[in-house]
C-alpha cells in the first residue's frame, strides 16, 4: 500500500536526518582526531629494525609488538618525569587557582575601583606565548642578566640560584602562575557573573557580610567553573613542555626528557624513534584520561550532588 | 689561452667530463643517450631531465637566503647552468635537519641537497636517505684532501661532499692570559694548571665552560687520547665510549669541575655570553669556527683574543681529530639527484665554490678554499693575528686521527649530556656517565639488530 512505503520512507528521512546533520562534525572528528590517534596506535607497534647485514645494514620499519611499551614503562627517565610534573602540578595548580579565585572574588565585591582595567591588566600575560614569557622570566633567573640577582648583589646576599632544586620548580610554577591566573581567573569572574544578585540581597537582608557571601555563596556557585578550571589545570600541566624547553638551553639542571612531552619529543625527533615515542604518548594520553574522567566523578559527585 | 668568454669553472668541467662521462655510462643506461661530449655547457647536463629547467631545492643554515653573499652564489650558479635555479631554505640545525629529511624520506617528497654535520651523516645513510653520490662526485675527489674526503665515506661509498671543516684550536683572551701571566697550555695537563692560575687571580674567572651537551667535544676529547667511539670492525660495530682512553678524559674533566676550575655551564647561553664579554670565561677549546662564533656574541673583545694548535695529551705531539664542519648530501629520493650531486660538488670542492665559502665566514674543506685562506684576513675577532690561517693550516695537516661516528650518534647525544650535567651537579663519577652511554648506545644498537663487539 502506499500508504506503507510513505511512511517507511518518513521513518528512513528521519532516521537519516540526525546523521546527515551530523555528518560535517563526524568527518571532521573523523579525518582529524580519529585517524591521527589510530596511526599513532598504528606506529607504537612499528619500529626500525636492521635489514640485510653490516655495519651500514639498512634500517627499516617493521612490526615489533608491544616492544615499544614495555620500553617507555621501564624507561626510569619517562617515569621520573611523570613524578617531577607532578610535584610541578602540587605546586602550580593551588597557587594558580587559589590566586584565580582570589582575583575574582575582589573583583566581584561591589565597590571596586577600575574594575576594567585591572581584569585586563591581570588577563594580559595570558596573551603572551608561553614561550616568549619562559625566555622573559629565563633572563630574570639567570645571574648574570637578572636585576633580581643585581639587587640582591647589592644588598650583600650572594647569587640567588633560581634553577638549583627545588627553586627551579618555583621558577617554572612563577612563568605558569604569571601567564595563568588570567585566564582562569576570567572563567570564574564570568562564573560568578552569572550569579542571580537578588542571592546576595536575601544575604544582605539576613544580615552577612561580604567576606560571609564570599565564603558560603559565591565560592560554592562557581565549584563548577573552579572544577572545570582545575582540570583544564591539571591537564596543562601533564602537558608541560614550552616552559622547561625553553629554559633548557640556560640551565644544566633540565635534562633533555625533563618532562614526559619532553621526553616524547626526543624519542621522535632527536632519536628518530617514532615508534616509541608514539608508544609514549598513548600512555601518557590514556594517563590524562584516566585521570580526567576519576577527577571529573570525584568532584560531580560532591559538587553537583545527586542531579549529577 | 682560453676562450675569454667560457669562465673557469666550466673548462674545469669540460676536462673532467670524459671521467665524468665513463662513470655515468656505468650507472646509467638508456637515459644516458643524451649525454655526449657535444660541448653542452653545464656539468649538471647529463640527464634526460636537464632538458627542462630544474629547481634544486638546498636544505642549508649556511646559506641564509637573507645573505647577499648566499644569494650571490645561487645566482653565480644559475649564470653558469641557466637551467638550473637553487632554492635555498633553511630549517635549523643537524637535527633538526635529520629528522625532516627523514620525514620527506617517509612521505616521499624530499629537497635535492642537504647541508648536514658529519656526525649527522651515518644515521641518514642507514635509514636510506642518502644516496650513494660516489659516481657523480668521483671527478672532484682530488680537490680534497683524503683527512676531508674521508668523513664523507662509508664502506668506500660516498655520501657527502664536504661544506667546511673544524680544525681544533684553542681560542683565548691573549690580553687576560698575559695580564694573569699564564702561558698557552700546549698539553692537557698545563690546560689544568692554567685553569688553576686563572682561577687563583681571579676567582670569579674560569679558563673555560664545562658544557655537558658537546658531546662531539668530548668524542674528540677521546679520540685525541686514543679511543674511537664509534667503528666498524668487518660487518660489525664497535663502541669506545666507555674503553680505557676514553674513561681517561673523563677523569681529567672530572678533576677540573670538582676543583671547580671550569664554570658548569652550557654554551651560549645569555649566561656564558655575559661572562665572555666581561672576561670571565677566557677560552674555549673547539675548532676554526669558534673565533665568529664568540665575535657574533662579544663583538666588542675583538682584538683580545687568539687561537693555538689544541693542547695534547702527550707534550709534543701534534695529531688532532676534526671537530664540526659539514657536509651537503643528496637524499636518495631527490627527483633530481644528478644536477644536485653537481651542484654539491661545484660548491662543496670546485676551486671557484670552494673559494665563494670563505666568503661566508666558512672554513672550506676543499683544496682551492683552504688555499684562499692563507692569504684571507684573519677573523673579526682576532685582526690582529695575522698568522691565524697559517696556524690553522697547520692544524688541517696535522688532522690525522678520525672520528668515526655511528648510526645512533643522537642517543648518545642526549643519554651523555643529560648524564654527564647531573654528574656535573652532584659531583658524581664521570666514568659511570661515559659507561651508561656506552651502555645505551650499545643496545640501541642491538636493539636495531646489528652485531656489536667488544
């Protein structure tokens, strides 16, 4: 009947139509995100190998199992720069949210002064390539160019080593603090923004002070926006490269594989071995997700409570 | 004598082509038919594809496309092979480099000719990416002395022409070594007691940086007191980095960095640049390439500084190996590999190429360049010495020990620096560094699947 095949046809066009508005995405997902990931699994299993024999036998690409992997796990350089960015992440991730909150909150209290500006003044390292602002700090740190240094010379004490241990952690936890505090600070500001005022007014009413809406209002509002800032964090910071390699060539005391992107890095191109280095980045890629999605439960549950 | 209208180079390459020519004949066939002693004017005339213009596409940091005197040699280029236009580009250093070319190697898209350090090269030559140019340069082979030639060569196969070379000097502030009353160290162990001098007079000086990551200073280092650290013994390899002579250098640089006689610090850095122009680091010890390095970032301490034969570990000996200098290479799948192996060659070890490096502040490898020196200023940072050239002429001919470099130069390269500075730190053992090295490079050589002996 036709009845029938109109409307088999209905149900075919709308079966069909969220694929079809979806399509532009999935091609793109597909040809940018997709197909690199499975090329880089793809090459994790690959590497070179010696065919034919001699000294100058030709190397050439070949399948060598899970080879690649076990060297990364074993590799104690890949694992101690795991451990040294997350002593880095102890020391920047608190400072450079507490700072951020710190920054929005004052922000956010009615009797500010020149608010526009200073939100500015305080965004704009942001914009600063993070390379450009490691080799400005890196010229404050090094002795003979820092007028930190000169004026701590000048007062009697002796050279200050800001690449020593643990300074140089300091050091590099200051260049994200500096280029960092901005942005987030602005996605909480924006956060708090979007609170109702008449909240506040019933606060008022019932009689609490500033620093009280700060503390019980305003802070657990944004535990959203400080969750989705803390993880953003917490993923930058495993993906810690341009700072230490910037610095690098300054100092003695960053190694060539300081960090695991650094490390990644090397295998791939200083080593010639893209095969590790892609073994490499799948652990530390399935690492960050693995520790995203425990970091996101962790928090939903307690911020969000049941609606979660 | 000569027709006055037919420039040097190209009677030059008109006496070589009937060698030239029997060497072509071997590696070519059908496509050779063309070729002929007809009197066409360019070298690079021998295929098929010179009928239609050709691009060659030079990977090099010596030649710097912004350079007047860079431009002027690719144009000297094209007047002489109208059919031939070279495009240089620059993208960074040896490893840079390294790991492009065999990413072009990969996609199958790669430049014509490539400028790489020597020790950059065995490791392109295993991966394929180098092609055997031992026919097409075979004509220019004598304009090069055998010391040079050689680092280009691997299993009598050519894979480079040589761009410049490193002989060792040592490079001092004459001014602070006269002014502290020490003399140039001729041997290694008077190089230490300088360093105690200096840093006696004065404590905020050193002789010299301690720079961890010149892992090819410290091969040299090695090989002058007898240790190869890489060499091929038949079809297998050989490492030396953790043998006895080399162990030996480890110790003499342990003692001076645990005396605190040499300042631990890479090179280059604003750090060192700041102590060199303030007359806190007073040598370096590298190669005839140093003085426009330092002049490049102390311009004002010219006319303070010269350069000496490098100091020896036994006292009157003169026997050094090269350091740095560079090669150009054609990648095997360049599209046009003949004009650029003729075109490395014209450049590379042509008396009129050869002559034209000098003019970029390059030490030439070639006979007809290092010729040139002699009678070329000295460099900007030394107007003074007149008898530079002359000195490091000297050097070139007493160059006789070779550093033959390995297929995995690059993990030495990081395993060592990085080792070797935490040992610099933590006052740790050096031996322990150069045996760990030893130790990765071996089984990454292994790993690859060659054989490797003890």
């Amino acid at each position: 009947m036709p009845a029938t095949s109109a409307g088999r046809r209905t149900r075919l066009r709308a079966a069909s139509t969220p694929w079809l508005f979806a399509s532009p995405a999935i091609v793109l997902f597909t040809l940018f995100l997709v197909i690199p990931i499975g090329y880089a699994i793809y090459l994790s299993f690959r590497g070179f190998r010696v065919e034919g024999g001699g000294a100058f036998g030709r190397r050439v690409q070949a399948f060598v199992g899970l080879d690649n992997y076990t060297t990364a796990l074993s590799d104690p350089e890949y694992v101690a720069g795991l451990g040294r960015v997350l002593l880095y992440g102890l020391i920047s991730i608190p400072t450079v949210l507490g700072l951020a909150l710190l920054f929005a909150l004052l922000l956010d209290t009615p009797r500010v002064r020149a608010r526009g500006f200073a939100r500015t003044a305080i965004f704009l390292p942001y914009a600063v390539p993070g390379v450009i602002a490691s080799l400005l700090w890196g010229f404050l740190y090094l002795p003979s160019t820092s007028p930190i240094t000169y004026l701590a010379r000048q007062l009697g004490a002796g050279p200050l080593d800001f690449f020593g241990f643990p300074a140089l952690y300091f050091s590099l936890a200051n260049i994200a603090l500096w280029s960092g505090v901005g942005f987030n600070m602005i996605i909480i500001f924006t956060s708090l923004r979007a609170i109702p005022t008449s909240v506040y007014e019933a606060a008022r009413i019932d009689g609490a002070s500033e620093l009280q809406i700060a503390w019980r209002i305003k802070i657990p509002l944004v535990a959203p926006a400080l969750v989705l800032t803390g993880l953003f964090s917490v993923i930058g910071t495993l993906q810690l490269y341009s700072e230490p390699a910037t610095l690098r060539p300054m100092t003695t005391t960053i190694s060539s594989s300081w960090v695991p992107l650094m490390k990644i890095y090397q295998e791939a191109f200083s080593n010639d071995n893209l095969g590790g280095a892609a073994a490499a980045s799948v652990v530390l890629a399935l690492g960050i997700l693995v520790l995203s999605l425990l970091l996101l439960r962790f928090f939903q549950r307690r911020t969000f409570g049941d609606n979660a | 004598m000569t027709p006055p209208t037919l420039p040097q180079p190209l009677r030059r390459a008109g006496r070589r082509r009937t060698l030239l020519g029997a060497a072509l004949a071997v590696a070519l066939t059908a496509s050779l038919a063309a070729c002929s002693s007809d009197g066409s004017p360019a070298p690079s005339s021998g295929t098929a594809s010179a009928a239609g213009p050709v691009t060659l596409e030079f990977w090099t940091w010596s030649l710097k496309g912004s350079d007047p005197a860079a431009k002027a040699i690719v144009d000297k280029y094209h007047q002489l092979n109208p059919n031939v236009t070279v495009k240089l580009s620059e993208v960074g250093g040896t490893t840079e480099t390294a790991s492009k070319l065999l990413a072009a190697d990969q996609a199958g898209d790669t430049p014509d000719v490539v400028q790489i350090e020597y020790r950059g090269l065995p490791a392109l030559v295993v991966a394929g990416a180098a092609k055997d140019i031992t026919a097409d340069v075979a004509g220019v082979k004598a304009n090069v002395d055998a010391n040079i030639w050689a680092q280009t060569t691997f299993n009598n196969q050519v894979y480079g022409v040589p761009q410049d070379i490193g002989p060792m000097v040592l490079t001092y502030r004459k001014d602070l070594f006269d002014k502290f009353g020490v003399q140039v160290p001729t041997t290694w162990e008077e190089y230490a007691k300088a360093a105690e001098q200096i840093h006696k007079k004065d404590p905020d000086a050193y002789i010299a940086s301690f720079a961890a990551n010149q892992l090819e200073f410290f091969a040299a280092h090695a090989a002058q007191a007898g240790a190869q650290w890489w060499s091929t013994d038949g079809s297998a390899w050989k490492v030396g980095i953790g043998s006895e002579a080399s162990l030996k250098t480890a110790d003499f640089w342990q003692d001076l960095v645990q005396r605190d006689l040499v300042k631990v610090e890479p090179l280059l850095t604003p750090e060192w640049n700041a102590q060199v122009n303030n007359g806190k680091i007073l040598s370096w010890a590298a190669a005839a390439w140093a003085p426009s390095v330092i002049y490049s970032v102390a311009p004002d301490t010219a006319g303070k500084w010269e350069s000496a034969p490098l100091p020896q570990w036994t006292k009157g000996q003169a026997a050094v190996p090269f350091l740095g200098g560079s090669t150009y290479l054609v990648p095997a799948k360049s599209k046009h590999a003949k004009e650029a192996a003729a075109f490395a060659a014209w450049l590379g070890a042509s008396d009129e190429g050869s002559k034209l490096l000098l003019g970029l502040d390059l030490f030439p490898g070639a006979n007809a360049g290092r010729q040139a020196t002699l009678t070329h200023e000295p460099p900007k940072l030394m107007p003074q010495q007149k008898d530079f050239y002359q000195v490091t002429d000297q050097v070139i001919k007493n160059t006789t020990i070779p550093v033959t470099w390995g297929p995995n130069v690059n993990v030495a390269q990081t395993a060592f620096g990085d080792a070797l500075n935490k040992a610099a730190l933590d006052k740790s053992s050096f031996r322990a560094v150069y045996q760990a090295t030893q130790q990765a490079v071996v089984a990454d050589l292994q790993k690859s699947g060659y054989t490797v002996t003890q």
